[in-house]
C-alpha cells in the first residue's frame, strides 16, 4: 500500500472521487488545501494551511504581483508538508494541483517521492483565451506578452520536476510546452452518468414565477459559476431579444452568480451581469427570463433534466464540467464552436455549434433546436453516449485515474 498526498488550494477539486477511492483501497491518503471548511471524505486526513498574502502589494511591480502570491501560498504549502515530514508522514506519491503555487516547493521537501501534477492550464497568446475577445482585448502587444511569460513561471518550475502530468482534455494537454507534453495523460475528472441522466419526472418549480417546469416546455438553460465575458455570458444576453422574437414563449432560466471566476471584473464596482443584463432589457420580455443565482446541485440536474435546450460558450479554456453533466442529463447543447467543445461536440451528430461571436446565429440556431426538438432527438441520445462511452466515471476515468497515480 502506498502513501499518497494530494495537495490543492481548494481540496477536494479535480480529486473529489480520486482521493478516497485511493482510500478505500487502503492507501494512506493525506490531503492539503487552504479551505477550512473543504468537504471530509472517508478515508482522506485532511490538513489545512493558510498562506498569508498581503492585501496591499502595491510596492511590488504590476507584472510581479501575480507571481509573489504564488511565492507566498508556497512557502506556505511548504512549511505545511515539512510538519507532516517531521511529524512522521513522508508520501510515496504526490499529486498537486499547481495552478495557485503550491507545488512550487513540494519536490524539495520530499525528493524522492513521485511528483505528479494536475496540468490543467498553460496561457498563451495563440489559441487560447489571452486576447480571444477583442471587446476586452486588443491584439498581443510586448507588455501583455510579457505578463503571460510571467504568468508561467509557477507552472514551469512545477513541471520542471514534476515525474508526469495529467490533464482532463487533449485541448488543455497540449496548451503545455512541448517538452513536456509526453508526460502528460489525457484523463477526464468523470462524469457520474448514473446520478446525471434522463428523467422523464424531472421538474422545477420557480417559485417567485409561480411556474412548474417540466421536460417538454420551452425551456432555454444558461449556466456558468459566474456570469461572465469568458463563458460568453455577454454573447447569450445578445442573443435573447431575437430569440425572444422568434420563440415568444420560450422561458429563459440563468444560472450563476454576480462575481468573476476567470478574467478582470466589471469596471465601476459593476457586475458583468448587471452591466449585460441592462443592455438588452429594454428589449426583452423580462416576465420570461430568470436569473435563479448559484444552484445546488441536485436542483442544476433537474433543470438540466427538464431544458430544452442547453447553451454553453466560453473561451477557448477549461471545459466546465457542467457542460458534460449536461451531455450526460441528455440535454440539446447549442454551444460555441471553440476547441474545448470541439473535442466532446461534433456539429449535427451530438450538439449544435455556432461561432462564439455571432449572437444572431445563436439565437437563430437555439429558436431552430426548440421548433425541431422532436426530429433532434437523436443529437440528445448521441449527447448522454459520448458521455458514457468516453467520460464515464466508474467505469472509464476513475480507473484510468488510479493507475495514473499508482504508476
């Protein structure tokens, strides 16, 4: 039996199902986040340590500022790993998500034991999200390049050791540099098809609305963690007026909360939700659009299971796990013809895809999937089986994901 360590700022992560299904097999598994209240799993010692990253770094160079956080949650993450090496615990197996700094320093407090690292981001300014929307950026110029280069460094000094590397996408996997793609596994996190799949049963009830959804109803999903330009939440909000011409009775149910996950926040103390919603709403039927806010769970799968249709955009970056949950609920995705979705969806066979931009073929295609939603039926079934056939958890990832760890 091996000792493993699993480190994440925001444990459990991409580790959620991976850490105690190591456990279970009896594997001492430790884990190290900055969450104190992160979720217990069985089987996990969790430990927790709290980098302390001043809130004023205005003496520190713009393009320093980024990386000098990260110094610090390492530093922080180090002095955690050197007290379970002094108090007895040394792991055979590391696995770190080094996405925030915290694998900066983990080879040199345990230098024999295997590294191995979440890669699940490299920027860069062809092909990914760096200067994607011209409407928040201009073209690359040498200062935006700079800070990109900058941008990096935590990531290079972890792959610089790290023993192997796994990523949940062949688009994610090969933002990496080159020299280090052949260490990199292509291994999605797992979608659990048995809890995300068609129900006949399913409804929602909008209680302020005082309306009952049901599969069947014209029912227009948008979800994102956040309601932002990167998940093309201001494209959507574009579209719907002339969705709404088109299909009058259609209702809109939004998903999502009023902060930023990825990218700059809203100027003016705004949100971008606030600021998107407001452009369009002269124009729009608001008795037919819902912002429902962050949703628990078990409530999102039943309003996947009763939509219609559901949108995803984003820029070309991580793939939301939604969107698969989705595939999986059998949901009609109308999506963004970005490489992340590219991968999993093929225009006409499982999903609809429009250019991430155009708002007008958006609309015109998600009016088009609820007039033809009977005769796509089969782009839902083909959805849930590109799931099951590829991204299933117990079955395809979970396993993969073991014996990437356990070599």
């Amino acid at each position: 039996m091996a000792r493993i360590l699993f480190v994440h700022q925001n444990f459990p992560g991409q580790f959620r199902h991976l850490a105690p299904a190591l456990a279970a097999e009896g594997h001492e598994v430790v884990a190290l986040g900055m969450a104190e209240q992160a979720d217990r799993l069985p089987g996990v010692r969790y430990v927790v340590h709290q980098a302390r990253v001043p809130a004023d770094t205005r003496q520190q160079a713009p393009q320093l500022r980024d990386l000098y956080g990260k110094v610090l949650r390492g530093e922080s993450a180090a002095a955690a790993l050197h007290r379970l090496k002094t108090d007895g615990f040394t792991p055979d197996i590391v696995f770190a998500h080094p996405g925030w700094g915290e694998a900066l320093y983990a080879k040199d407090v345990f230098p024999r034991a295997r590294l191995l690292i979440y890669a699940e981001y490299y920027y860069g300014a062809e092909g990914g999200d760096s200067h994607f929307d011209p409407e928040f950026s201009g073209p690359p110029d040498l200062a935006s390049l700079q800070r990109l280069r900058l941008r990096n460094t935590h990531l290079l000094h972890a792959m610089s050791v790290a023993d192997a590397g796994l990523s949940p996408t062949v688009f994610q996997a090969d933002r990496h540099p080159r020299w280090f793609r052949d260490r990199i596994s292509v291994i999605h996190d797992g979608i659990d098809t048995g809890r995300f799949r068609p129900d006949a049963q399913a409804y929602v009830t909008l209680s302020g609305a005082g309306v009952v959804l049901k599969p069947g109803d014209e029912v227009v999903t948008f979800v994102s963690r956040h309601l932002e330009p990167y998940r093309g939440y201001h494209i959507f909000m574009r579209a719907l007026p002339e969705l709404q011409r088109l299909r009058p009775n259609a209702r809109v149910i939004i998903v999502g909360g009023d902060g930023v996950s990825y990218g700059a926040a809203a100027p003016d103390g705004k949100s971008w939700k606030t600021i998107f919603r407001d452009e369009v709403m002269p124009r729009l039927d608001m008795r037919r659009v819902h912002f429902v806010g962050r949703l628990p769970h078990a409530l999102l799968t039943q309003l996947m299971q009763v939509s219609a249709v559901y949108t995803y955009l984003t820029y070309p970056f991580v793939l939301s796990w939604s969107l698969m949950e989705a595939m999986s609920t059998g949901c009609l995705v109308v999506g963004s013809r970005t490489a992340p979705l590219e991968e999993v969806i093929q225009h006409g066979r499982n999903g609809l895809l429009t250019d991430f931009f155009d708002h007008g073929a958006l609309a015109a295609t998600v009016a088009d999937a609820l007039e033809r939603r009977d005769s796509l039926a089969h782009l839902r079934a083909a959805a849930r089986q590109t799931i099951v056939d590829g991204y299933d958890l117990h079955r395809h990832c979970l396993p993969a994901q073991k014996r990437f760890v356990l070599g």
